[in-house]
C-alpha cells in the first residue's frame, strides 16, 4: 500500500523520466536527422515537465494574485519554462536549417548515408 | 494602467481545494498516459509526417498538462509554439527534405540499453524527491513567497509570472531574448541568399554534389511532403 | 491550396481576431495569462496563416521581409536600452523606479517597454524563420 501510494504520488516523475528516455532512445537509435531533433524535443518537453511538476501546490490557483485566493502555485519555474520554450523553438529552428543545408550538399539526411559519403571524399 | 484600489474590510480567502482537486489529478494522469502513448507512437512511426503530426499532438497534450499544473502562462506559449510555429517549421524542413525514414538503419539493442539503465537510474533517485503538490518543500518557503507577497502589497502587477520575467529577473530575459536573437540570425544566415552548389570538390568524389539527389539515395525520393 | 474558398475566407475572418488577440495577450499581460513571448508567437502565428493560405508573395507583399529581418535586433536593442534608461536615472541596470515617482506604475511602464522589446523579437525571429524555410525552396 505504501508503495502504491508513493507510486501514486510520484507518477509525474514516472512519466518525464519516460519521456526524457524516450527522446534519449530516439536520438541514439534513429539515423534520419529530422526524427533525431523530433526526439531532442521530446526530450526537452520533458525538462519542461520536471521543473513544473513540483511548483504546483495541491490547492493552489495559478499565480495570478487575486484577495480570494491565499495559496499559489510556484511562479519562478514557470518563468523559466517560458523563456525555455521559445528559446527553445529558435534552437530547434537552427538545428532543421543546418538539416536543410546537409540534404543540399549530400542529398540525404540519413545519418549513416552521410557518413559513408564523407568516407568516399 | 492604474490597479483597483486596495480592496477594504474582509475577503473570504478561499483554496481551490475542494472536490476538484481529485478529479484534476484524474485528468492529469489521463493526459500523461496519453503522452506516454503518444511518444511510443512517435518512435515505432516510420513516416516523417505522421511523427510531426503526432508531436504536434503531443505539444498540445502537453499545454493541457501545463495547464492543469497551473501554468497558464507556460500553457499557452506551448500552445502557440510548441504546437504552431515548430510544427511548421518540421513541414517547411519535410518540404525540402522528403518524408521518409530508412526501415531500421542500426541495432536496437544498444540503444534501448542505454535507455533502461539510464531511466532505471532515474526511477531510484525519483523516489527520493518530495510527493507530489507538497506546500512545503524548500522551492516553496525560499524566494517564491516573497514574489506573492509583493504581488499582495500592490508593488508589482498582479500576475507574478510577468512581474518576476520582466522586473525581478529582467537580465535573465535580456539573455533569452538574446539567444532568441542568436537563433534567428544563425538560421538567417544558413538559409537566406540564394543556393549555393559545392564550388571545388573534386570530380572522382561517390556522388555529384551538383545534382540534387546522388545516385545511391533512395531514402528521399520514395515519399514527398507534399 | 490558393484556390479553396472556405479556407480563404475563412482566413480573412480570423486574421483580424488573432492580431487583436495577441495584443490583448501582450498589454493584458500585466493581469491575466500572457506577455511578450506569447504574443509574438500569435501574431507571428497570424502572419504564418497567410502566408501558408494566399501564398508566401502575398504575405511579404503585406509583411515585407526586410522588416521582420530588423524587428529582431530591434526588439533586442529596445530591451536593453530600456535598462540604459533606467541606469541614468542612477538606478541599477533595467531596475525601472525612476520611471514614474509612483513605485507600481514605474515597473508597470518598465514591464510594458521590456514586453514590447520582447514581443518585437520573438514576432520577428519566428516570421523571419518562416520566410527563410518557405523561400528556400527545391
């Protein structure tokens, strides 16, 4: 029972650790370019729920402060999380430009391709 | 710009606690799974398409998570970036690339090694963090009281999330924006003028760098974006 | 996709409501969800609309690309210049209190210009990523 409930009370974590290993497999174990940085950001939606997950206060309201409400949820990750996100869109964006830029000069955007053509110059 | 004034005699101080609270963390766990199930979706999908598809779901899965977190202000940048802006962007790349992936490039076995023993290890040292929605862990009595109280005392606006992005940790933003900056100028750089071809390669080299797609290059050819 | 008629008139009557919406986000930012990174992605959103409905010639004919390509330094420049301001007026860097002799309406102005410098950027730097993906084209 005590498991359970530390189960219960920990499935948050269960689930971005999921995630995070699920990016972290996707990055390693596929070639193709573009599912690599589709794994990057899976990964990184995951970082997004760690630092999330313990500002929310069981009970708390969004931290807009309003004199009916007492108890708030943590404002200081969700202001990281937010520059995160779309600092992390312009990274995501770099990468596909560089992406674009290796199927013009291989003509591929398969990992083991373009390896084996570098090996051929 | 001028905040009502300072509300006089007794407010009824209220908690969202109540017979809510169990059923927001029902949702929540629903929408988690459904993550879960949509990034297994993600890896075992072998169409670019569809997996920019179904992250994009994800994205939008993740903003309703985001908001029963309580993090509206996070819910909806997801909402409109996560989902919108980068699901485009994949497109626009797909449109230029092509949409296929290889069958099964390389082993599995390796990688999902990697995977278990770095999620086992995650999983040991998860148990050691506080419960979930706990009040009094040290990321709640340390900084963030004193932004509520401000907030409570008419000093900053009362949505803490922009007075603490804005005012308290403005240099922080600056250097946001500035990687923002960094970002787009770097993409501007790679992909704006006109295409250029590999000028000086030599002629014995596998494959035509001229020409658009190499001989040996079956992958980008067999399914277009659009 | 340029010939379908419910996509384009639909477009037209949306348009209008996500611009206004993403500036009821940035200037409503202060009280309610949002701020500048959430505005400029909706409006940058809006811009995406229509370029990906009446074509990408249309969208740079309306929004022209060489000034999104300088809303991105602008909006960065404005930002940190707002924290110059606020340095000659012998307070710390981008520490807005001289900007009004009452302290919240101060940082209010000092939100609302930082906010703008945000919203600048990010609209900019997400049309301009756009623009750059959708002109490379085969």
């Amino acid at each position: 029972m005590e498991q359970l409930e530390a189960f219960a009370t920990h499935y948050n974590y269960f689930i971005t650790i999921f995630l995070m290993v699920a990016g972290l497999y996707i990055v390693i174990a596929r070639g193709n370019l573009i599912k690599k940085l589709v794994g990057l950001s899976l990964f990184q939606t995951s970082i997004y729920l760690l630092y999330l997950t313990p500002a929310k206060i069981i009970g708390g309201t969004p931290p807009i402060y309003d004199p009916a409400y007492a108890t708030y949820s943590n404002p200081l990750p969700h202001v990281l999380i937010l520059t995160a996100i779309v600092v992390g869109v312009a990274t995501l964006a770099l990468g596909l430009a560089l992406v674009v830029r290796i199927h013009e000069a291989y003509g591929t955007v398969e990992e083991d391709d373009i390896i084996s053509k570098d090996g051929q110059l | 710009m001028i905040l009502a004034a300072k509300p006089t005699g007794d407010v009824v101080v209220r908690t969202a606690e109540s017979l809510n609270t169990g059923l927001d963390l029902f949702i929540l766990s629903l929408l988690l799974t459904l993550m879960a199930a949509v990034s297994v979706a993600i890896i075992s999908n072998r169409n670019m398409f569809g997996v920019v598809i179904l992250a994009g779901i994800y994205s939008f899965l993740m903003a309703s998570v985001m908001m029963t977190l309580d993090a509206v202000d996070v819910a909806m940048t997801e909402a409109a970036v996560g989902a919108g802006i980068s699901s485009i962007i994949f497109l626009a790349t797909l449109h230029l690339t092509g949409s296929m992936e290889y069958p099964q490039p390389r082993s599995v076995g390796l990688p999902l090694f990697v995977a278990i023993v770095v999620g086992g290890a995650l999983v040991f040292g998860t148990y050691g963090l506080p419960p979930f929605g706990a009040a009094d862990t040290p990321m709640h009595t340390h900084t963030a009281p004193r932004f509520i109280e401000m907030s409570k005392d008419y000093l900053m606006p009362p949505n803490m999330v922009t007075a603490v992005l804005a005012d308290f940790r403005a240099f922080d933003t600056l250097g946001e924006a500035v990687v923002v900056f960094t970002g787009g100028m770097a993409v501007l750089m790679l992909l704006r003028g006109k295409r250029k071809r590999l000028q000086g390669q030599p002629e014995d080299v596998g494959f035509d760098a001229r020409s658009p797609v190499p001989p040996n290059a079956k992958a980008d050819t067999t399914g277009e974006a659009s | 996709m340029r010939l379908d008629l419910i996509l384009r008139v639909g477009a037209k009557l949306i348009l209008p409501f996500i611009l206004v919406f993403a500036f009821y986000v940035q200037f409503h930012g202060d009280y309610g969800p949002g701020g500048g990174f959430q505005a400029g992605a909706i409006a940058a959103g809006g811009v995406i609309l229509y370029a990906l409905i009446f074509g990408i010639g249309k969208a740079k004919e309306a929004v022209p690309q060489i000034l999104v390509e300088r809303m991105i330094p602008t909006g960065v420049l404005l930002y940190a210049g707002t924290g110059v301001v606020g340095m000659f007026q012998g307070y710390h860097y981008l520490n807005y209190t001289g900007f009004h002799p009452d302290y919240l309406r101060a940082h209010e102005w000092g939100i609302l210009l930082v906010e703008l410098g945000v919203l600048i950027t990010v609209a900019g730097t997400l049309m301009s990523l756009f623009y750059a993906f959708a002109g490379r084209g085969r």
